[in-house]
C-alpha cells in the first residue's frame, strides 16, 4: 500500500495523474485482494473507448475457485489496458501497484472520487475484514 | 467464523497454519492453507494430508447386519470379504439418489466383524433418518438377525492422506503391510505413535482424488497428535496439508462425482454413469424396482465431460450448455484444472448431444464458449507395473 494511492472499498487501489490529455487514474487490485483470491487463472478487462461508472464492474478475474468482478473506483473512459497481465497472472501478486496495473481511466468532470478511501481508511477496512 | 458450527479436532491445527476456514455442512472446514493449486500440484506429484472428519461414518455390526445393508444399498454386501471395500448408492422409492457411499467390511482386534458405512457430511443426517426409517426396533432385535448400528462420526477423526508417496508416509506409523494392501481393500491397524497408546485405526486404500493413497479413521483424541506426527514425517516427502478446495479440483479431474453437484435425488444411477454400483437381479431395496422401469428407458440426460482451450474462462455450476442456439443441458461443476491447463467441467446434457468429440458452447455470464465433450476422466494416474 502506499499513500499516493486512494482505494475503493471493494479493493480497488487508484493512482491519480494528470496527464497533457487531462487527468487519469490509473486501476489495480490491491496485494491484501490478491491474497484472498490466490490461484489466478484469467483476466476479462474492457476494451479501450469504454465508458465506466464509479461502483460498476468494468471487467471479472477468475481464479481457480471463483470468478470476481473488478469496480472501477471512477467515472470516466478507459484509455489503456494492460494487455501484458492476461498471460503474467502468476507474477501478479509480486508487484500489484506496478507492473500489475489493469486499466487506465481518462476521469469525467464528475470524477465520482468522493467515495474512495485513504490508506489509513483502507487498511482499517481490511483488518475488519479479516476478523 | 460462526461459532455454531462443529469442528473437527483439527480445528485449532488448521486455524494455526493460515487454513481458510469456511462452512461445509455444517462444520468449519479449511478450504486452502495456501494456495489450491500448489495443494492440489503436491498431492499430484508427492504427498497431501486434508482433514475429512466431517464425513458421516455409520457402524453396523451383529448378525443380521449384512442382510439389512444389502437391503439398504444398490450393491452386493452379503458376498464382500473382510477387508473389502464398495463403491455404493442410496436411493429413494423412485431410483433417486439419496447418497453415494463406500461400504467397508473389517474386523476389529478381537476378531469381531463389522461394516463401516462412510456417507457424505451434508447427507449424515439425512442417511442416518433414512436407516432409522427402515430400522425399527423390532427388526434390529429380531431374534438372531440382531443388528447394532451407531454413528461414530463425532468419535472418530479422518484423514485423508493422498498422493504417489502416501505409502512412504504412513508405513512407519502403522502396524500393517501398506505395499500388500490393494486398492479398495482395508483394515484395522495399530498406530506406532506413542501418543496413540496402542489404539487403532482403520486404513483403506481409497480416496478422492485419482491418485494412490489412504483415508484412516481414528479415535478423535489422538487425531491432533498423529496429524502433527504425519506431518513431520512427510517433510522430506515434499508433504503440504491440503483443503477442500484442492479436494474438489482433484476429483473434478479425476471425473468423480460430487453429492449436490452431479448427483441428487433427482438423477438417478444410470444417467449419473455409475449403473455398475446397482445390482438388481436377485437383490431388493428401495428404488430397486424403479431403477428396472428407468434402466429400460433410453436416458433423457446423462453425464460428460467438458474440455475448454487454456485462456478461456470457466464454467461453474448452473452454467446452461447450449447446441444449436439452443439449451440442452446445465453445468454441475466447473474450475481451471490445474493438472491440464485449462478450465473443465462436468454436466448434464441431453442424450443425443453427449458423445465424445461433440462441440458445444458454454454460456458464461452471457457470452458462449466453445467446449468440447471428452470422455471421463480428464485425468487418471499412470499406475505402476
């Protein structure tokens, strides 16, 4: 975790930028979200041009037990996708804030930010979680 | 984790080492200490240990035990050996599945014998309703026909230890020849740890995985300390305990059905593939003379199997199987497999679209993918000359 980053409270973390094209975010999941679902098998992310909604799903990862959706943590366009994660799920947990990014966000004027946590708010949520 | 459910005395060693505990019919149960794939990888290649204590295991000694067992079941039991062990059926009145059992005839150490019925945990208690239904007193006290029956599943651990080096592991701890002993063949041991001061157990060579190895049922009192002895003998084995996760995997590969998945009270034996556990010429018990009216009858649906290519994603249960635009069947279970590569399946399909080689599509959370029909297993072991 790191304190740049906000995070949604279905595990999301988000890594503002402002970008010559305006501002971005860029959308991973968590390390504590990737130790619960372990055995990573498959990502489904959306394609580039997609519209998206702070709280709705945007793609799914499948692991060997079950299938997950993703949230996206904002309202906005994808304008990347990291298409190198479908075949690196394995390395995955090893650098989720970096290499393991999903999707970049190009943010609307109504960003849809408000509900996004801080680190201490976060990590809270988690130790919660996990009793 | 609900204080309300049972737990096995295991309970505290899986909470300990990182198990996830999760309820399973009742009891807290680790579904994964680490990961499943590395769980189910070990047991594949080496050695797993899972805890099974949750499964029913009803004793049935006396007289007349044989003859209400095969009354019972839809295989023979008059005719097994001591040491032998079967593959059998429950059903209702009407051929339905009410329970997939495995029946054991042993002798305990002072020469007595008696059978050990192992039912499923989540159909314990509706087994054990079944019995006592078509037990009443009357009959159990029947003047030289008496039968003694109790439910020992509090009683006694189980474990089930899995893998092509389960021999290594248990040998040292018991008092019998494992190499001698074949596959659904079983018997009551000594365990050679001081902790279990002398008591026994009884190993059978089965399991649920499709790979070699042991399920042993053991006083519930020594269970923690043999575990932990299994444990560190199986060190150098390569041994990693293993949850129920891992256990569905493995016997999805090994094209083995499961209570809730592939079968229920409304399937019956035949379209399940498992008509070689019912034997109805000369042998009655309930659903018997439904099961010769079905067995008549061409199958409406039946049971196959599914392969994907590697990268798609899987089916899980519920999932419609679809022909032609069109429904004709439903996906009971589904994960990757960690074995092949790639997500499988089991299902139930219309009779006329089930031979192998048939493609069909798979409707995912409303996109269909392709799936083609295989034949079962998805993987058997490579036994040893």
């Amino acid at each position: 975790m790191s304190q740049d980053l906000l995070y949604s409270k279905t595990h999301e973390w988000v890594r503002l930028a402002n970008e010559p094209a305006g501002k971005t975010a860029t959308v991973g999941l968590t390390s504590f979200a990737l130790e619960m679902l372990t055995d990573l098998v498959h990502v489904e992310l959306p394609p580039v041009g997609r519209e998206v909604k702070a709280g709705q799903p945007f793609g799914e990862i499948e692991s060997v037990k079950a299938v997950s959706d993703l949230y996206s943590p904002v309202n906005g366009q994808v304008v990347e996708i990291n298409s190198a994660l479908a075949g690196n799920l394995e390395h995955l947990p090893e650098d989720p804030y970096g290499n393991g990014w999903f999707i970049k966000i190009k943010l609307a004027g109504d960003a849809g930010l408000s509900d996004l946590l801080n680190e201490a708010a976060y990590k809270k949520q988690c130790e919660e979680e996990q009793h | 984790m609900d204080a309300s459910l049972t737990r096995t005395p295991l309970y505290d060693w899986h909470v300990n080492h990182g198990g996830r505990m999760v309820d399973f019919a009742g009891w807290a149960m680790p579904v994964q200490y680490t990961s499943i794939i590395e769980e189910h990888t070990a047991i594949r290649s080496a050695v797993g240990l899972a805890d099974i204590s949750h499964m029913g295991r009803l004793r049935f000694e006396g007289p007349g035990a044989a003859v209400f067992l095969a009354e019972l079941l839809t295989r023979r039991v008059a005719d097994m050996e001591l040491g032998q062990i079967r593959y059998s059926l429950v059903t209702n009145d009407e051929g339905g599945i009410l329970d997939d059992v495995l029946v054991g005839y042993y002798h305990n150490s002072h020469g007595q014998p008696f059978f050990m019925v192992v039912v499923n945990a989540s159909n314990r208690a509706k087994i054990v309703d079944w019995i006592s239904a078509h037990l009443p007193p009357e009959r159990a006290q029947r003047p030289g026909q008496e039968i003694i029956w109790n439910d020992i599943s509090r009683l006694w651990a189980m474990f089930a230890i899995q893998g092509p080096r389960s021999v290594e592991l248990l040998q040292p701890l018991v008092d019998v020849d494992l190499r001698s002993m074949r596959y659904y063949r079983g018997a009551q041991a000594l365990i050679l740890h001081p902790a279990a001061q002398r008591q026994g157990c009884i190993i059978s060579r089965t399991g649920y995985t499709g790979e070699d190895g042991f399920e042993v049922s053991l006083g519930a009192g020594i269970a923690a300390e043999v575990w932990e002895a299994l444990m560190e003998l199986g060190k150098p084995l390569g041994i990693v305990p293993a949850g129920l996760g891992a256990r569905d995997t493995l016997r999805l590969e090994a094209g083995m059905p499961l209570y809730g998945h592939e079968l229920s009270e409304q399937i019956n034996p035949f379209q399940a593939g498992l008509g070689f556990a019912c034997h109805l010429v000369g042998y009655d018990f309930p659903g018997r003379d439904a099961l010769v009216q079905i067995q008549k009858q061409p199958l409406k649906t039946v049971r196959i199997g599914l392969e994907m290519a590697a990268g798609s994603r899987a089916a899980r249960q519920g999932c419609p199987v679809m022909a032609d635009g069109r429904k004709v069947g439903e996906v009971t279970s589904g994960t990757h497999s960690p074995t092949l590569g790639r997500p499988i399946a089991m299902a139930y399909v219309d009779a006329a679209f089930a031979e192998p080689g048939r493609e069909l599509q798979l409707d995912i959370r409303g996109r269909f993918e392709p799936a083609k029909v295989v034949e079962l297993p998805f993987y058997q072991r490579k036994k040893k000359k």
